[in-house]
C-alpha cells in the first residue's frame, strides 16, 4: 500500500477505516457500503465460470468464458468488486462505474493502493457504457426500508444510496435487467437477498435470462 497517498486522503475524508475482502486491504468511508462477506461469493462465481480455481482442493467447472473476458461492475462503491477481479483475472478488462461521484474517488483510491488497473466511470447503471461488456456484475442497493429484520440504525453510517431500493429492493436490479437484455449482454452476475431470488429469477426469465448458478446471494444468470 502507498502509505504517503493514504495518508493525503485520510486527511480529507470522513472516518476511513480498513476492511478485508477476499484477503485484500479496502479503505472505505461513510461514502461507500462496507464491503460484506457474502460479496465474495461473486468472485467465486466469477472465476469459477473461466475455470480458475477458486477453493483450495475444489476442481474449477470447463470454463464458459476466457480469462480474457471484458467485465463491467455495476454501483462499484470502494471498487472491492471490480479490483479484486483484475488481481485474480489480470488478463481481462475491467470497467466500474457508480453513480456517486464520491465513491467512485474511494475507488479509485483502492485501485491505486493495490495497483490494479480498472477504467472507472460515473453512470446512472450501464447508461453511458459504450463498450459491450461480456459480462455485467452488480451488487446493486437491494434493501426494501419496509423488510422489518433490518437494523437500520446499524446501517446508518453508510450512504442510502447504496443500500435502499424501492419495489421490495427490486427496482434498480430490475432495471438493469432490462438495460442487459437490451443490449444482448450474454453473461449476468447479481447478489440479492436469497428471499429476493425467486422474484429476479422469474423476472429475468421474462426478458430472456435463465438462471445457471445460484451461490449463496449471487445469481449468475445467462442468455
Ligand atoms: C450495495 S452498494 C455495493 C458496493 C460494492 N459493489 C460492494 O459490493 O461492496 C451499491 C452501489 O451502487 C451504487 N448505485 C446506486 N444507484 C446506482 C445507479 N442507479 N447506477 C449505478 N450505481 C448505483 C451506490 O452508489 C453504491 O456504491
């Protein structure tokens, strides 16, 4: 890590504190969620879908995407997502974007800090994405502020922009179901609530997607 630019943007930001996510260092504030444990299970998805080992001792599946893939991460936050992919993947090009200026500067931040080279942009979802991706990942806001098992004072200190979503948590998944389709990305990665799945499942059916893998909260669904 670079300690002297670390220290620079310590200085001008809110309360950073440091967070492990698949055995890397994260520096995140009150502008980005806390990169959660259940979020791995993404990057295992991920890499076990171009045959990458991904547990010790467990046989990757035949690969159904070369290492050299192009992947965009939707609502990157810290980049946790993004970041930790261009390590395990350092062939394939990675594009994160959120709508949040401010997150997107922590982002940026992580990428310099664990040297991995991602394109970083601001959008509303795959808005102002040119480039077709082969795959879109999102862990996208997907908490309703209804469900009664949220704790909400504990979520306080991180941004609502990150966490809360309308039509029972579903409406961005939804929408960037459709923008995915739209565009005939083959390949989509999603974490949701397990009490979420069937619902997206369903949706994405609609629109052409078929659910190959569930893994604890990530979806990988596909043409
Ligand atoms: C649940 S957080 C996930 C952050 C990070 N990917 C992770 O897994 O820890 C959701 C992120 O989506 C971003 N976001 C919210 N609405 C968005 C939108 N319409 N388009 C793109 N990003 C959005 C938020 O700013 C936030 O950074």
């Amino acid at each position: 890590m670079k300690e002297s630019s670390l220290n620079n943007f310590e200085q001008n930001q809110p309360m950073s504190q440091y967070v492990d996510f698949y055995g890397r260092v994260f520096i995140i504030n009150s502008d980005v969620l806390i990169p959660r444990p259940e979020t791995e299970m993404i990057i295992d998805t991920i890499l076990n879908l171009v045959g990458k080992p991904y547990l010790p001792g467990v046989k990757p599946s035949k690969a159904k995407l070369p290492q050299n893939l192009t992947i965009a991460d939707i609502g990157t936050g810290s980049g946790c997502i993004a970041i930790t992919l261009k390590l395990e993947l350092p062939n394939a090009t990675i594009i994160a974007s959120d709508i949040s200026e401010k997150a997107l500067k922590v982002a940026e931040k992580n990428a310099d800090n664990l040297d991995a080279s991602i394109e970083l942009l601001q959008s509303d979802l795959l808005e102002k994405i040119t480039a077709k991706p082969d795959l879109v990942v999102a862990n996208l806001p997907y908490v309703d502020e209804s469900w009664e098992w949220i704790d909400k004072k504990a979520l306080s200190k991180e941004p609502a922009l990150a966490l809360y979503a309308n039509n029972g948590g579903l409406e961005l998944i939804n929408k960037l179901i459709d923008q995915v389709t739209e565009r005939s990305i083959k390949h989509l990665v999603l974490e949701a609530d397990p009490c979420q799945h069937e619902q997206i499942i369903n949706f994405a059916k609609k629109k052409g997607l078929t659910l190959r893998e569930t893994r604890g909260f990530a979806l990988y669904l596909s043409e």
